[in-house]
C-alpha cells in the first residue's frame, strides 16, 4: 500500500538539500561574521565526503553494470545526473555568498588580494616569502611522452601551467604545497589586513620555475577521489593491517570529480579533463578559490573574537551538583547528561577515577570517534597499567578515523588493555562504557551509556545525551553486551537493551505498532523521534502504516529524510523539521505515547538500514520519571524552535520555520537553561567543581 515511489525521496538528493540549509547559515545575519565564513567551510567539507563516498559508490555501481531503481524510482544514472545538477546549484549558490561575505569582511577591514591588487610593499613582501619560502619546497612536474600525468592525491590543491618555447607548447603541473598556510597573511599597514591565497603568490612568481619558456597560462585545480574502503574481513588474518593497506589505497583511489577555475584556457580544461579521464558531468568550474574547507581554519582567524560565537563553559550537570562522590551518586539514582551544555568532564571523570580507584576490579569500553589527545584512552591506559582488567573494542572502520583509531589501539595495547577490533562485517557504533567494582555489599556494575562519541572535543560541538545507572538489570545487559562482541556467547535475552543487528528493527517495530493500536483504540498515541537520518523503507513503510491509523508523529531529522510529509491519506499526520545551528545536533531520542503511559528510549542508532542491520548499535530505556520529563520539554522546545528550524513540505523542500510567533532558538534555550541550573549554587562554577572537573571542562 505504501510502495509508490512519489512517497520517498531519493536519500543522495535529501542529503544535498541538508546541506544548502548548512550553507544558508552562512547567509544568516544573526550569526557572527567569522561564524559564517565556517559554514562556507563546512558546506565544502561535507560536499568532498559527499563525492569521495556517496557519488564514488553510485559511480562504481554503474560501472559494474547495477543501474537499479532507489525506493524513490531513479536509477543509478539519474541520481548521478540529478546529483551533477543540484551540486552545481549548491556550489553556485556557496560561491555567491562568499563574495557577499568578503564584502562585509573588507568593511572589517579583512582584505582577500590578488598580488596586483596589492600595495608595493606588501607585493614585495610576497615575493620575499616566495623565493625564501614557497619556492625551496617547489616541484614542477613537467607532462609528455617522457613524463605521464602524476598521480595527484586525494583533495590536493594543484596548478596546470602552460607553457611556450620557440612556438611548441608544453605543460607542467606544480603541487600546491599542503605544508604551508593556505591563506598568508601580508605585513599589516594601517589597520587593513590583507591575505593572499598560496596559490595567488605560485601563479604570480611560477615563471622561475621554467627558465627558457613562456608562461601563457596557470589554472588552479583539485580532484577528488573514491575514498571508500573496500575491506574483506573474511578473508583478513589481521583487520589491523588489512585496513592499513586500505588507507593506502584510499589515496589512489579513482578520480570521482574535477574542480578548475573558470578562468581556464580551453587547451588546460581539455589537457585535465583527457588527462584524468573524468566526464562532463564531474567537472566544476569555480568561481572563487578552490576547495573552501580551509575557511572553516580562517574563521579562527586572531584578533577577532567579536566575529565569533561567545564563548562558553558547559555547565555542570544538573543531577551532579554538590556531589563528591561519582561512584555514591550513580549508585543513588540514574543520571542524565546534556552535552554541550552540560559538561562531558563526568564522563572523563567516570572512567578516570575507575582507573585509580582500588575498588574497581574491571573496565570494559566502546570507543567508535575518539579524537586527538584523549583524556579518556589516557585513562584506559592508566586503569590497565595499574592492573585492572581493561576490555576495549576500537572500532577501526569509523570512516576518516581509521587512522587515529588504529594509533589508539597500539597505545592501548602497549598499555595492556586487550584490545578487540569488534565483529566480522558490522561496524561498532554503540556507546558505552562499564565499571565493575567490588563493594562491602558485593561486585556493583555502573554503566554509561550515551547518543553520541567518547571525544571531549567534539562532546563540546555535537548536542548529546548520556545516562549514567547502577541498575542491577543495565548492568547485567551490559556484561552481556560484551562477552557477545569480545567472545562467542549467544545473545541472551535482553532485560532492558535492544541491539542491532539483533533485535533492534524488530524493537521499533513493535514500539510503532503498539502507537497504531493506541490509535485504533482511541487512547493517546504519538511518536517523536529526533535523529540524524531516516533513510529505511521499511521503517518509514511503518510510519506511514502509523499514520494511516491516526497517529501523530514528529519527526525532527537533522539530515536525510526519505519520507514525504503531509501527504493526503498516507503521511497527514506527520511532520518534519531540522535544526541547523551552532552546534551539531547529533542525539537520537524516541518517545512514545505508549497510550498514556509515556516511554522514552536513547540510542547510538539512526533510523537507518545501516544501522539496523549492518552495525552494532544500542536502544536503552529512560525509566526516571523526571527525565522523562526534562527530555519531554527538550523535545518540546525543539519543536517549537523557529529561529533554526527548517519544515518540510511534502513536496521534499524545506522552508523556515514560521517566525511570527515569539523567537526561540532551542539551542540559545538549552545554554541559558544550564547556566541557570549551574547559577543556584552560590559558588561560581569553576570553585564549585573538585580539580579533576576543572580539568576536562
């Protein structure tokens, strides 16, 4: 009943729609200057991860001869062919702001020059820089029958020169050094700052690379490659090196899109077009610098900290404070933290103080994004060298981490924490973290569990809840969790957990059908889900099922939605939005009316086949009354928010959020929500928080 295509959207396409709403932040006045110099970043960001995984993988199905239908009715090719159109619009549209954005930052007084436009004595400076810095760490790479076109990494910046002598033309390639700044700033004259791009400064002065030829013309160009990791686990004697040598290949993986200059000669567009042997449709000319990531670094440009968000201090924990003792406090009740507002140090804490504490005889962990210098594998280090036993699973396929997971797992195992690389074909994506400690009254388990990574970085940039519990059933769950993944015990039957790919879809599943019978029975039944992407037929199959019986379900979906709201007889009932703010919001909560008897799960998952079937993922219950309530009014101000909220019409666009009602931007709500809470003590935060806290805030 619910399989006619005109009810999905194509998930590639949904995709690049959430991404123009990141771009619009870019347009949004009320966003600090500096602040939306970064979402221009970010948009080229998202859109190179978008070709080196989505666009490779649609491009390697066509050449294996898979030219399918998605539930939304495109093939293969007209996905690719609608992909090249709407990037084109989104990249036209990011390159139109940007130099909306350059005007108001000269009114600044922050100056992006061409050499030309430069005063004297900031050209000649430029061309100091060039002979004394750039150009010892130059290449020329000259092109023809002697010398092949080179083998170009992945998302590196590159100029095709061409080049006369005696009327015969030749061509050159130089690599734009990655080991220098991008954007050089010029010696400061007044109170105008002027920056050159590094490509600017090769072009202008790359005639001395060439001795005896002429320069006729320089064109700035970069390439993106298929950077998914192609990995038979089956087959692996060790994952570890096998993904090693899969990182390898990612750098010469095929050419998947061309980014030239508009201002390139026909001979030089030609020359790079034959040369990378790329179509029509992958190839972009810019109308700008290439490769605008870098100006999510620019925005941290110094001096100018009014051009940027005010800063902030996550707050302490609401259930946490006047607490001194961790372990005390979890045994007492359950505890729930809201991250960025509320500070992730506890979390830090809890596995810190477990490392130390003679009590604790056990730590058993999951580590998916774990970030830079970690606080917490520090301390899972600490716990294993001070003789606890310390279980971690590191998952090495975490897509762009793979690299610094890997240098993770050696520390760890250096350390003598045995270290599991997790399940043959699943990648681990279940957050959680177990203590086992011996009390007078007995061995006790205390157990986090949380919606988002163990990384004290991005736990200050990404929204996230996590649970703290000492419940006898959890604990019990959580032991069980692991010896599934580190050993070959069977899947017991859970007490309160869901897990994929076990149980989870079969979870929801019934959590849905029960709101249709509610429904049917003419008792309460509504379901808000908040997650980043719902990409599963089946699951909005359901929705729609749910609907059909009269259920009122909120959607609130950062990213990719496959559903059609509003449509008449089939989704009436159902609504979706997205908030696109300062900070990522990345939690994924569900509530059910449950006919009266409200229930709310957490989860490490997304409404997504890959996360129900091909991951191992986590659903846990809230059974606190009062977080049930307190997530209740998060999710009531998320959907009140008309300040960052994008509703979708069933026609698949978004629009903003209705704005004649009072402004409310849930995330500026949360931040002055925790600060308040944190503002009842009298102590100021800082002295009201034992050294450990301070630390990791």
């Amino acid at each position: 009943m619910f399989d006619n295509p005109e009810y999905f959207l194509n998930r590639e396409l949904s995709w690049l729609k959430f991404n123009l709403r990141v771009l619009r932040e870019a347009q949004d006045k009320r966003n600090p200057l500096l602040e939306r110099v970064r979402f221009i970043g970010i948009t080229g960001s998202n859109l190179d991860e978008f070709y080196m995984i989505r666009v490779a993988g649609l491009r390697r199905q066509l050449e294996n001869g898979i030219n399918k239908h998605d539930p939304a009715g495109l093939t293969v090719e007209e996905q690719l062919r609608q992909i090249s159109l709407a990037t084109r619009e989104l990249v036209k549209k990011k390159y139109n702001y940007l130099q909306v954005l350059r005007r108001e930052m000269e009114k600044e007084d922050i100056f992006f020059a061409t050499i030309d436009e430069l005063p004297e004595k900031n050209r000649a400076w430029t061309e100091r820089y060039f002979h004394n810095t750039i150009y010892p760490v130059l290449t020329p790479l000259a092109v023809d029958s002697s010398h092949p076109f080179p083998f170009l990494l992945n998302r590196s910046l590159n100029l095709a020169v061409e080049l006369r002598q005696d009327g015969e033309a030749k061509t050159a390639v130089i690599q734009v050094p990655s080991v220098l700044p991008r954007i050089v700033e010029t010696p400061v004259n007044g109170r105008k700052r002027r920056f050159v791009f590094l490509e600017e400064i090769i072009k202008a002065y790359c005639g001395e690379l060439f001795h005896g030829y002429t320069v006729k013309d320089v064109t700035p160009f970069r390439i993106t490659r298929n950077a998914d990791l192609d990995i038979d686990e089956e087959e692996a004697d060790d994952l570890l090196v096998e993904v090693q040598k899969s990182l390898r290949q990612r750098k010469r993986g095929q050419t998947v899109r061309l980014e030239i200059a508009r201002t390139a000669s026909r001979t030089l567009r030609e020359f790079l077009v034959d040369s990378l042997k790329i179509g029509e449709q992958d190839v972009f000319e810019i109308r700008g610098p290439i490769d605008t990531s870098y100006f999510m670094r620019f925005a941290d440009l110094p001096g100018c900290s009014r051009m940027r968000y005010e800063p902030f201090t996550p707050a302490e924990p609401a259930d946490l404070i006047g607490e001194e003792d961790l372990f005390a406090a979890i045994r007492e009740r359950d505890i729930l933290l809201h991250h960025p507002y509320e500070s992730f140090a506890p979390v830090v804490e809890f596995i810190r103080r477990a490392s130390v504490d003679p009590q604790v005889l056990a730590i058993k962990q999951t580590l998916y994004r774990v970030g830079g210098d970690s606080p917490i594998v520090a301390a899972l280090a600490q716990a294993a060298e001070n003789g606890k036993q310390v279980t971690v699973l590191v998952e090495l396929k975490a897509r762009f981490d793979e690299e610094n997971n890997i240098l993770w797992a050696r520390r760890l195992e250096e350390a003598g924490c045995h270290v599991i690389y997790g399940l043959v074909g699943l990648k681990t994506h279940a957050k959680i973290a177990l203590v086992v400690r011996k009390e007078t009254s007995g061995i006790k388990r205390y157990v986090h569990l949380g919606t988002g990574n163990y990384n004290d970085v991005t736990a200050r940039l990404y929204t996230d809840l996590g649970l703290f519990t000492a419940n006898d059933q959890v604990g019990a769950d959580a032991s069980a969790f692991f010896n599934v993944i580190s050993g070959y015990s069977d899947p017991p039957v859970w007490n309160k957990f869901a897990v994929a790919p076990i149980s989870l879809r079969q979870k929801f599943y019934e959590l849905i059908d029960r709101e249709i019978s509610f429904a049917r029975a003419g008792k309460p039944a509504r379901i808000v889900a908040k997650i980043n992407s719902l990409v599963d037929k089946e699951i909005v199959r359901k929705l729609y099922e749910a609907s059909h019986a009269g259920v009122k379900i909120d959607l609130i979906v950062r990213g990719i939605c496959q559903l059609k709201p509003g449509i008449p007889g089939v989704s009436e009932t159902i609504t979706v939005r997205s908030i696109v703010g300062r900070f990522l919001e990345h939690s994924r909560i569900f509530m059910f009316a449950n006919g009266g008897d409200e229930r709310v799960f957490l989860s490490s998952a997304d409404w997504m086949t890959r996360n129900l079937g091909e991951r191992v993922e986590l659903l846990f219950p809230v059974d606190s009354p009062a977080h049930i309530e307190r997530i209740r009014s998060i999710l009531d101000l998320m959907l009140q928010d008309n300040q960052k909220a994008y509703t979708m019409r069933n026609d698949g666009n978004y629009r903003r959020a209705d704005k004649r009602a009072r402004p409310l931007s849930c995330q500026a709500e949360f931040l002055q929500q925790a600060h308040q809470a944190a503002l009842r003590e009298e102590l100021p935060l800082e002295k009201r928080l034992r050294p450990a806290y301070r630390r990791n805030i």
